[in-house]
C-alpha cells in the first residue's frame, strides 16, 4: 500500500467544497483499497504510544467554536482491533500498548470522510508520544525511527495517513479568511520542505529548526509530527507526488503527498 500525508487544516473542511476537499475525494477513487487504514494523528498526544484496540471507535468531535453542523457528523466504521494488537506484538524496539478508550479524532475522520465516505474500511488510530510535555517533546528522530518500523503493515494491505500540517501556526492565522495571503515565511518553510521532502532530504527535515522560519511555522511538534512518520516510511524507488498544495487562513499549510 502507498502512504499518506494529508494537511488536514480547518474543522471547517469537513463540510466544505473546496479545491482541498476534491482533492481527498479524488484520492479515495484512485487509491487501492485497503485491508485498513492505520492514521497517526496530531491530535493524540500521550505519554508513550499508543493505539486504538476497540471494534467500534467513537467519532471525537475535539474542536470548540465551530457551526452545530460538525458535532452532528458521526463516521462509524469499524475498528481495527486485530491489526493493532499484531502491530503491538511486531514492533520490537518501541513499547506500543492498546488503548480503549480514545477513538477517532478530527484528523481521522474529519478525512476519511471524504476519501472513503462509505465508513466500511476497518481504521485504528496512533498517538504521538509527547513523554515530557508539548514544549519539550521526545526528538524527532525518536519517530522518524518508530516509523521504519511500522513498514511491515504496508505489506499487509494497510494504508497509513499521517494527518497533520507541515506549517501550523494557529497563533497569528486570519480566521476569517480561509483563502488569505499566506505569510511569506510560511511560503518559504513550505517550499523548503516540498524540495527536501523530492530529494529525500530527511535529515533536514528532522532538524527542521535549521530551516528559515521554522520558529513560526512549527511552533509546536504536534503537527508536523506525522508528516515525519510518512517520510520513515519511504523506501528508495517509492514513487512521489503531491496530491494537493495550498494554504488556508495565511499560516496552515495544506500541502498533501503520497509516497508509493
């Protein structure tokens, strides 16, 4: 299977007809159907990792503020209780435990729903192991590693999405205006990142604070975390290509990929 990268952005997005959306509902129509799908999210920061081991995970609705529209949306696949206790036993250098209790958050569904709307592929969800504390999170290469060892599931027909954004600032975004100017460092990171992420830089990515901008752009790890586990999944003669580009609101980037 290949792997995803998806900029999730905006809540918003989840009923909005957008260039971003079409693109997800063109790659759930082009992509090979898969046994599961397996999201590593920005939005499930925990001490150590984890995954969702339930038959029937609750659709999260963990965003405040938004239209009464988004809490009424409900994405009730299956879960995957099997593949994530197979993960747990394969994966030997990392303590990975099942969880009960989280379900889908917004970076998951929120998605899905446009790329696989019929909600009939089984999907469990992985945190991101922030041990110490948001400012002071476990080193990018810690999951960049972790991911090389999740390789093994794209042989068995699993389909992993990193949701994130690899610029996500929400700090200084123009909230009303989804289609604002981006801000030029955010267009500089962005691009920075495109080139590193073509030429299989990914030492630079994983040091990205050596990137102009990067204090702005990452402010937080949450976020461009997954990406990172996209990237530690690529192997050698993986095909390429961006499946969206964009930015929303002047300092999210939207940029999509798919790897394989």
């Amino acid at each position: 299977m290949p792997v995803l990268f998806i900029g999730h952005g905006s809540p918003m997005n989840m009923i909005l007809k957008n260039d971003f959306t079409s693109s997800l509902i063109k790659l759930g129509k082009n992509l090979p159907k898969p046994r599961a799908i397996l999201v590593i999210s920005a939005h499930w920061l925990t001490n150590g990792t984890y995954v969702t081991c339930m038959e029937k995970p609750k659709t999260i609705h963990d965003f405040y503020g938004f239209p009464e529209e988004l809490y009424e949306i409900e994405y009730p696949c299956p879960g995957c209780a099997d593949g994530a206790r197979y993960l747990i036993r394969s994966v030997q250098k990392t303590r990975i435990k099942c969880n009960n209790e989280w379900g889908l958050d917004h970076a998951s569904w929120a998605i899905l729903k446009h790329i696989y709307p019929g909600a009939d592929i089984p999907v469990f969800e992985m945190s991101l192991d922030y041990t110490f504390n948001e400012w002071h999170p476990k080193p990018v290469q810690y999951h960049y590693d972790l991911a090389s060892e999740l390789a093994f599931l794209r042989e068995k027909g699993v389909l992993i999405i990193g949701s994130g954004n690899i610029v996500h600032n929400l700090g200084i975004l123009d909230f009303r205006n989804i289609d604002a100017t981006p801000f030029d460092w955010a267009l500089e990171f962005d691009q920075e990142a495109k080139s590193d992420i073509i030429n299989m830089n990914h030492e630079k990515l994983i040091e990205y604070q050596n990137i102009n901008g990067s204090y702005l752009a990452v402010p937080t790890l949450d976020h461009y975390l997954p990406m990172i586990y996209v990237l530690g999944l690529q192997e050698e003669n993986d095909p390429l290509k961006f499946t969206y580009e964009g930015f929303q609101y002047g300092s999210i980037s939207m940029r999509c990929f798919q790897i394989g």
